[in-house]
C-alpha cells in the first residue's frame, strides 16, 4: 500500500483518508514544533509554511511510529510539499528517514529542491521524496523535513 503524505496542508486537521495522510500547522499532530519553526511570511495557500535559512538549516520535523504505518498496512511513503526561494536552490533538500532506535539511520532519502516534479506560475516547485518501508525497520521512527546544508532559504507549504 502507498502512504502519500501531502505535507503541510492548512485547510483541515490531521486525518487520514484511505491512504493519504494530509497534516496542517493549526493542530500539528506528528509534528515537532517550536514557535520559530513555522513562518506566515509567504505561502502557497493557507496562512503558513515552515522554512530553512541561515539561522534553521533544519525544517520542522514529521515524526511518526514506523511500526504504526505497518500495522496500517503502508509500506511506501511519498512525501510531497510546495517550495520557494528568491534564487535558484543549489543544495536544499526534502528529506525522508527512517530512524532506528540507537540513532542511526534504517533509511536516507533525499531530493533536491532544483529537481522539482512541476512548478507554478508563481513560482513554487513541487518535491517529493518517495522510500519503501522495509520490515526491519519497524521499530523506527519516521521523519520528514527540510535540509539546508548551506543555509540557503527556501519556505515550504501545502501541496492545495
């Protein structure tokens, strides 16, 4: 089963629907937040995104219990979002991982904001970063976010 999570929706809560699990920044499930960690700066639609720069190489973080996803019967993960930067993104990255229990990584999937499945007319560059869920991993945790190693900018929002 594929389990696509449309990250960083704004328009309802946290819920799934058949396989597709959409989340927004009103109630945050799963999320790992701060107050600096979300922007309403810009935004492809709802009020907020979070962001990567100079003083967060890191985004807000998705975390979720591996073992949970398999007893839901997902074994496939896409994790799409909208980004945007005012230049052209050399190094940032949305990232998938699935973390095992002593701190390495089962799984590191990444994929460049400069490698954009689609791009609107405003601007914004749809990623995704799809990974197979392999059984070993099932006492690891899931976790989806945006990378700058360079601290370059870029904000990232919902996929509507």
């Amino acid at each position: 089963m594929l389990c696509v999570f449309p990250i960083l929706t704004s328009c309802s809560n946290c819920k799934v629907q058949s396989n597709i699990i959409t989340c927004n920044f009103d109630e945050l499930k799963n999320w790992n937040v701060s107050n600096e960690a979300i922007s309403n700066k810009l935004s492809r639609s709802g009020k907020y995104s979070i962001f990567v720069g100079s003083e967060r190489i890191y985004s807000l973080t998705y975390d979720a219990d591996v073992k949970e996803l398999l007893a839901k019967g997902y074994t496939k993960l896409k994790a799409s979002i909208w980004a945007n930067t005012n230049h052209e993104p050399q190094e940032i990255q949305w990232v998938a991982t699935i973390d095992s229990p002593t701190g390495g990584n089962y799984i590191w999937k990444s994929t460049f904001l400069s490698s954009p499945k689609e791009t609107d007319n405003k601007g914004w560059k749809r990623i995704e970063v799809i990974l197979e869920i392999p059984l070993v991993a099932e006492n690891g945790i899931l976790k989806i976010y945006g990378w700058s190693p360079a601290q370059e900018e870029a904000f990232l929002t919902t996929l509507n």
